[in-house]
C-alpha cells in the first residue's frame, strides 16, 4: 500500500489517518503538523455540535454518514466519558424563518445555523440555565436523534492516540517544504523540516493529503510553486467563550440533557450557545473574514479581541447570568479560531489533478499516488470529520466511497 503524507494534524488530518489505518501498515502514514500546540484553531476551539441533516444536497450524504461515525465510535469507545459526546436537543430564540436558508449562507453574511435546521419546528422549553425575557419564543427545530453534542480536543486527542498507538508516525512541530519526483517525474517524496531543530528529512511517499485547514493554500502554494493553481479556501475567524454557571448541573444533565441554543442578536452576529457535559457552556458566533490568518495557529492567541470577548461575555451575562443579583459566571477559556471556508459553503474532499501540480510534477494513478485535499468545512469541521476520514481513506485506497462526494470535487 502506497505511503501517504498528510499535511496537517487537526481533527481533518488525525480522521484521515484513522481510517487509513484500518487498511494499510500504519507505520506507512505520517502526519505533518507545524504548530508548536497541536490542535490550536478549529480543532481544540470550535463548538462541537454535530448534525446528521442540516445540509445542503451537494453535502448531505457526507453529512449524514459522519453523524453516524460520530454516533457509533461513541458507543463503541464510551465516548461520553472520553469525549463529552452525548445526544442533543436544538432550539432556536427567534421565529422561523418563513424560506428556510441553507447553511452554506453562513459562511457568507453571518446567518444563524439554525436556518438550516431540517426538523419541523415545535413549541419547546427552555433549559433551566438559560435566562428568558418576556415574549420570547422557544422552538425545537431539530428531530429526535438528529443532533449532538461533544467536546471536540477531547476527540481529537482521542483519534490521534489511537493513530499513535496504531503506528502512524507524527512529525510535530515541522513542516513540509518541498516535494521531490522520480525519474518519471512522478511524486516519490516530501522533504520535511523541524522546525525547532531546523533538521530535514526525505519522508518517501506516493500520496499527499493536504488537510491543514484554513492554511491549506499556503501549504499547496509552497510545495508546488510551480502551479498556477490557488486553493479556493479563506479563513473566517471566530471568538468564542467557555463558560461555567451554577445553573447547569450534573443533575440537570441527568435531567434535561444538553441544549444547542441558536438565537439572533443583530445583523452578522448570530450567538451559538452550546452545553456540554462536566458543567461548561460553550458560547461564539462572532466572526470575521477580515482578520488575518496567523502564520501559525499558536499565534491566535495573540490576536483574541478584547472588543469581541466583552461582546461575547455580554451575551453570556444577558442570556446565562441569573434573573437578579451579581454576575455568577466563571469564565474558564477565551479563544479565537481560525475556519477553513469556501465561496460555495461547501468542503473540498478531491484529488487535485495532476495538470494543476505544475508542469514538473505528476503522480501515479489511484490508489497508488496522488495529491488530495480535505479543507474548506466552514462552522462543520468538526460534525463532518469523521466522515471525511472514512472518505478520504477511501478515495486514497480506491475502494468504494461511503458517500457521494462529486459535488465536493476541485472544479466543479
């Protein structure tokens, strides 16, 4: 089995390696990741709410069939304790919207997710730790069974253990600064560096995946400078807020369950409130396509807004803080992520065709080479990442797909 190469270790590329290894020596697969942190963007910060239907057609079936991997890997490893993951039950804060949207809007003008929420709406109640105003109209707008919630570093750190533990091989902190072919021109290896000892080293290989979210046309950009070809992927940032409040319970968890909250506050700002198991409430929604990717995901840290993370707290005391008295919230964590997008609001799961590599680089045929990338997921990185896992392994094997991706492929 041809060895692979993937170029980013977040949830995206640890998903990938996952099942990979399932069919093929692990020991042939290694992941590359720069950052000196693994999983400081989309990967350790995002929300971790899951939908198995809230898609658009061209996504719908990836969308599916992640939900399920979700579900399942859950039951099979106890995911609830190890990752948080527990069903869910969605509501939304303000009226349904008379023509639904798809999520694919989200990306663009900064619409609420629950406009794509494919349950019929009915009158619900509110969880007991949000605080409620006057006129205010709670509606259940996912089905039973069709949502969930979980801690996505905990999963994450999770997948790649077992990818470790397996015998996947894991560069980090480094990255890959060049390619190098045959004597047919074909693809035969990746040049990686450390990046803290500056030590380079010739990682033989026939595939390369490149999953390094929002950085992902840098990546593609640096190893094939030849290519006249740009990655149709952009960032959109986000802050987000992690919460505690003396209103959410291991008795209310036992009791009511977790809430996905999606509500309107104002033009471009549509506030996600997330529960999760062990007492934390994840609140964000506040996202820019201004602010600049970092060079590396570490860096965010540096950049978090203080403007934003008060708006954010704002929201959190008006919706979380109780109905008298002072401010009961701790905040556990500020953070501000980095999203890999696409001007169609749908993900890339495709092999890049050899004519677009540049004139001195081509590969052999599936499943013996090839370069893939997996990128540009939006606010469903994490939902779709297992999906996308069980896919791209496929695609790299040449074995049957688990789900129609056609609509996902680079061109089309």
């Amino acid at each position: 089995m041809a060895t692979t190469v993937i170029l980013g270790a977040g949830i995206i590329g640890v998903s990938t390696a996952y099942y990979l290894s399932k069919h093929q020596p692990a020991s042939s697969i290694h992941l590359v990741e720069p950052s000196p942190e693994l999983f400081a963007s989309a990967s350790g910060f995002a929300g971790g709410f899951l939908a198995k239907d809230w898609f658009s057609p061209a996504v719908a079936e990836l969308g599916a069939l992640s939900f399920e991997e979700h579900r399942e890997l859950a039951e099979r490893e106890d995911g609830a304790r190890k990752w948080g993951y527990t069903r869910s039950t969605s509501i939304s804060l303000s009226p349904a919207a008379n023509s639904k949207k798809r999520v694919d809007v989200w990306c663009r003008d900064g619409a609420s997710r629950a406009e794509a929420a494919s349950g019929e709406s009915s009158v619900g109640v509110a969880p007991p730790w949000l605080r409620r105003e006057k006129g205010d109209a709670v509606e259940v707008i996912s089905d039973e069974g069709t949502a969930a919630q979980m801690d996505p570093l905990q999963l994450s750190q999770y997948l790649l253990q077992k990818c470790l533990d397996a015998g996947v091989q894991l560069h980090h902190p480094a990255k890959a600064i060049s390619v190098q072919t045959d004597a047919r021109g074909e693809l035969s290896s990746v040049c990686v560096a450390d990046t803290q000892s500056g030590s380079e080293t010739d990682v033989p290989c026939t595939n390369i995946v490149i999953a390094a979210g929002a950085w992902s046309p840098h990546v593609f950009a640096a190893l094939f400078p030849g290519s006249k070809y740009r990655l149709p992927v952009s960032s959109l940032a986000g802050h987000s807020l992690v919460v505690r409040s003396p209103r959410w319970t291991p008795e209310e968890e036992q009791g009511v369950g977790c809430h996905a909250v999606f509500m309107t506050a104002q033009p471009g700002y549509s506030p996600e409130i997330f529960s999760r198991l062990g007492g934390q409430i994840y609140i964000a929604g506040l996202n820019s396509a201004a602010e600049p990717l970092p060079e590396l995901a570490t860096e965010a840290k540096d950049r978090i807004g203080r403007a934003a993370v008060e708006k954010l707290c704002e929201t959190a005391r008006q919706v979380l803080g109780p109905d008298a008295g002072p401010d009961d919230l701790e905040v556990v964590r500020e953070a501000l992520c980095f999203r890999p997008v696409t001007d169609k609001g749908t993900p890339i799961l495709s092999r890049v065709p050899d004519e677009w590599l540049g004139a001195s680089v081509g590969t052999r045929p599936t499943p013996e080479g090839g370069v893939y990338v997996a990128t540009g997921h939006g606010p469903w990185g994490i939902s779709m990442s297992l999906g996308t896992g069980k896919v791209m392994a496929e695609m790299l094997q040449g074995r049957e797909l688990s789900a129609d991706v056609s609509g996902l492929t680079l061109g089309v």
